[in-house]
C-alpha cells in the first residue's frame, strides 16, 4: 500500500486537511472522521493530476498520520512511477503488452477500473511482479 502523510489543523469551519508530499492537496471535514475520509478522495485527485500532468508522484514520507490510497490506485502509480524511472513511454509499453494505445491510457487512469490480471501483466512488462498481502488491522 501506498500511505501518504497529511495534517489535520482544527479551524473555525472544522478539520483541514494538507499534505506534506503534495502541497496542492486540501480538503475539509466538519470533524476528524470526515476530514479523514474526505482525504482519500484529494489524494486520489492529486496522485491523478499529477500522472494526467507527466509529473513525479512522490514517494511517501514519514508522518503521524497517513492515509493509504486504495489498493487499484497504488498498483496504477507503481506502473507509472516505475515507467517514468525506466523511461519507458506508453507507446513501449503498449508494444511490449501487445495493447493498443488506448488499453494504455486505461490502465494508467485513476478513475478507471482496470482489471487486476491486466494491472499485473502491465507490471511485469517493466520488469516487476504484484504481490498482494493481508495484514492485521491493529488498534
């Protein structure tokens, strides 16, 4: 999983929410629980934003408080971060799966909902392997 740190300030209106790794991130709830749950959503925006603008997407730093992207969303920026270090373009990738362009743009959209078997192929067309693991919930 990929958790990113992000600060919680009270103000007036209620519970603001920042990040360190991404300083165009903000969000708001009126309180804790929803200004975590709202934090989700922004970092996905802001992870997207980032991809959609050929930008680096971090790699998280330390912090009290973290919020874990949801799991589809992490194997797309494992994808695109180890493209960018392997500067391997969409169009190699897309030859090295046998995909069209397109099939491409899909498995690096955030929004979209790519298959895990597809995300795993992706993966291993630049050299890395998918492998999931369950942990304990503590506390």
């Amino acid at each position: 999983m990929l958790s990113f740190p992000i600060e919680l300030k009270n103000d007036d209106r209620g519970v603001l929410v920042t990040s360190p790794d991404f300083p165009e991130l903000t969000t708001f709830g009126d309180d804790r629980q929803e200004a975590l749950a709202r934090s989700v959503s922004a970092l996905e925006e802001a992870v997207a934003a980032r991809m959609h603008g050929n930008e680096d997407v971090p790699v998280p730093s330390a912090g009290d408080v973290c919020v874990a992207l949801p799991t589809l969303t992490a194997v797309k920026v494992i994808l695109y971060q180890g493209m960018r270090e392997q500067k391997i373009g969409k169009a190699e990738l897309a030859r090295r799966l046998g995909w069209h362009l397109p099939q491409v743009d899909r498995a690096l959209d955030v929004e979209h909902h790519s298959r895990l078997d597809r995300m795993d192929r992706a993966l291993g067309a630049i050299g890395k392997r998918l492998i999931v693991q369950a942990q304990e919930i503590s506390g």
